[in-house]
C-alpha cells in the first residue's frame, strides 16, 4: 500500500545541515582563540542569555 506523502513546509533537518555547514566554513582555519571569540561574538548577537542570569 502507497501513501502520499505531504508537501513539506519547513524541513528541519535541510535547515540544521545549512547552518552547520555555514559555520564549519565560517571557522574551519580559526585557531582556538579566534573560535573561542566567534563563538562569544555570535552568542552576544543572538540575544539569548547566559544560564543563570
């Protein structure tokens, strides 16, 4: 028995595999001080806060 199978509207996975693979070439050179200070840097401009504050 076939099913239809829905149009999706988001695709999750494809989403996450997008912003990982972005990332891996935004520091694939970076050295653990520059990746230490990306990290810092886009934590900063996400607007979330730290735990415990």
């Amino acid at each position: 028995m076939k099913t239809k199978q829905k149009e999706k509207s988001f695709d999750a996975v494809k989403m996450m595999r997008d912003a990982r693979n972005k990332i891996t070439a935004e520091t694939q050179n970076m050295k653990f001080d520059e990746l230490r200070k990306y990290i810092d840097n886009q934590l900063k401009n996400s607007g979330l806060k730290p735990i415990g504050q």
